[in-house]
C-alpha cells in the first residue's frame, strides 16, 4: 500500500532526482529525434521543490554528433517544474559559446 501511494507520486522507488534528470532527458530527446548524450547530470533543487512539488535544474554536459562524423560536447541546463500530472521542462540552454557570462548564468542555476 505505501509503495502504490508512493507510486502515484513519484514513481515507486524513483528519487526526486531520478525524476527530474528524466523529465529532463525525455524532453531533450523530442526536441534532436534522441542524438543528444546527456553525461554527468546531476538536479540542484530551487525553493519551490516541496512536497509533491519537484523544482530545479537538471545540469550537466550534451554531446551531439557532427557534420563530419565527430561529437560536439558543450555545458546545458534546464529547469524542472513537476507538480502532479504537470510535467514542465522550460529554460533549456546548450552553452555554445563558453564566455565568462555564460559560466556565470550555468553556475548560478546549477549549484548546492
């Protein structure tokens, strides 16, 4: 009974984490037909994750095939909001060009 109470949820045994770096994963796949590698993900909670309630960014490092065979890997985030049925993944960001503002914007939303 706790583990289908939990279930509904969160998925029964799935962390906040889990769901989240999911979340995330899944929507990135619609967006490049599934060609995107996501590695060292990790979820950095914000305040509004309570509860049934999980909020934050999904960070870590994309990798994309390119034109001439190779992989192009670059920094990204994206934001989490899942309340009950309401799954939003917003604020989706590749950091192409690696300049200090956009170590800083990465580093201000994926942090402890």
């Amino acid at each position: 009974l706790i583990c289908s109470i939990a279930f509904m949820i969160t998925g029964c045994g799935d962390s906040k984490e889990d769901i989240a770096i999911n979340a995330a994963k899944e929507f990135i796949m619609t967006k490049d037909n599934g060609t995107t590698k996501l590695t060292d993900v990790k979820f950095f909670p914000d305040g509004q994750n309570v509860n049934n309630t999980i909020s934050g960014f999904v960070c870590g490092d994309a990798s994309s095939p390119k034109k001439d065979g190779g992989m192009m890997t670059v920094p990204f985030y994206s934001h989490v909001l899942i309340s009950g049925e309401n799954k939003n993944v917003t604020d989706t960001h590749l950091a192409f060009s690696w300049d200090e503002s956009a170590k800083i914007e990465h580093d201000n939303k994926c942090k402890d």
